[in-house]
C-alpha cells in the first residue's frame, strides 16, 4: 500500500494500523491453530477410525470406535471453527478439552518435552492454553463471529468461562464416564 498523491515522487508505504496489525496476527494465528486441529482429526480418520480406536482401547478408553469418532468429529469441527473465527470460544472448548485428554491418558507420565520417548506433554498444554487465549480474546474483527455481530458477546469474561470452563469440565467428564486405566504391570 502506498500513499501517493498526483505525481509526486515521494511515495512512502502507508503504515500499518495497531488494530489492524493485531487483525491479521489474530487471523494468522487461529487459521494455523485450526489448520493444525484440522489436520489431527484427518489423521485420525485417513486410513479408518479402526487405529485410533485400537490405540485408544490400549490406553484404556472405554467405547473406543465412539471416542476415535468424538475426537476426529471435535478436532475437525473446532479447527474448522477456528480458521472461519466462527463460535470463537466454542472451538477453544473444543481444543481444551481434546488436549486435556491426550494430556491426561496419553502425555502426563513421558515427561515435558514433545521429543522425548512417547511425546512428553509440552505441546497438549500448549494447545491447551491456546485454546483457553483464544476463546478469551476471541478472533479478531477478520472473523464470521464479527460478520455475524456476535464478536463482542463471546469475548472476554464469556469467552474464558466458555473456552476454559466447558473444555474442562467436558474433558473431566468424559475422562471421568470413559477413561479406565489399564492396570500397570509389575516388572520382575
């Protein structure tokens, strides 16, 4: 963009806005968080359900062609929420509560670090926390939750107890009502 007037030679790009600039980091950051959740969930579905499910059952989930579903459903419904910037803190519960439960049945005894043996818990809390920032501070005016109006509604106190509250409570649940342990085993 530039701010030339008539033919004067001394053109200069204009400058970016404050809200402007926190627009597109807002849209840049949701889009890449959604494409990402997006891409999880078709992982879980590309090559049939039945490998997630089976890893699932490993870990202990009860129902686990229904809990391989709800996962892939979650992660494709609030990473495509995401990058439209639609139900903003909706799809930060969505987030919050898969990344509580791959924290809980999946990361929570390999350790911090993504890289060591088993994927340690660093990148689930992460996402956890970006879901819960997110829904907080919700999209940004680039975003359908702003063509719709209902932008203003859903941030804020709203947004938190939407994104932090149901994913927790949600995922807690669900651990709760699905999650059996397997019994460890004793090593000789």
């Amino acid at each position: 963009m530039t701010n030339c007037v008539g033919h004067n030679s001394s053109c200069k790009p204009e400058e970016m806005s404050d809200g402007d600039a926190l627009n597109l980091v807002l849209l840049v950051f949701r889009v890449a968080i959604g494409a990402t959740f997006v891409m999880h969930g078709y992982n879980k579905v590309k090559n049939g359900l039945a490998g997630t499910a089976g890893w699932f059952g490993s870990m202990g989930m009860r129902a686990p062609m229904l809990q391989a579903r709800a996962a892939a459903v979650t992660e494709i419904g609030s990473g495509a929420l995401l990058v439209a910037g639609l139900l903003t803190p909706l799809a930060g519960a969505g987030v919050v509560g898969t990344m509580l439960v791959a924290w809980v049945i999946a990361h929570r005894n390999n350790g911090f670090f993504i890289f060591l043996p088993g994927g340690g818990w660093e990148f689930v809390m992460v996402l956890l926390f970006v879901g819960i920032t997110l829904g907080t501070i919700g999209p940004g005016e680039w975003s359908l939750d702003e063509a719709f109006g209902l932008r203003d509604d859903l941030f804020g106190a709203t947004g938190l107890y939407l994104s932090a509250g149901l994913g927790l409570v949600g995922g807690a649940a669900l651990l709760a009502s699905c999650w059996r342990p397997p019994a460890a085993t004793a090593e000789n």
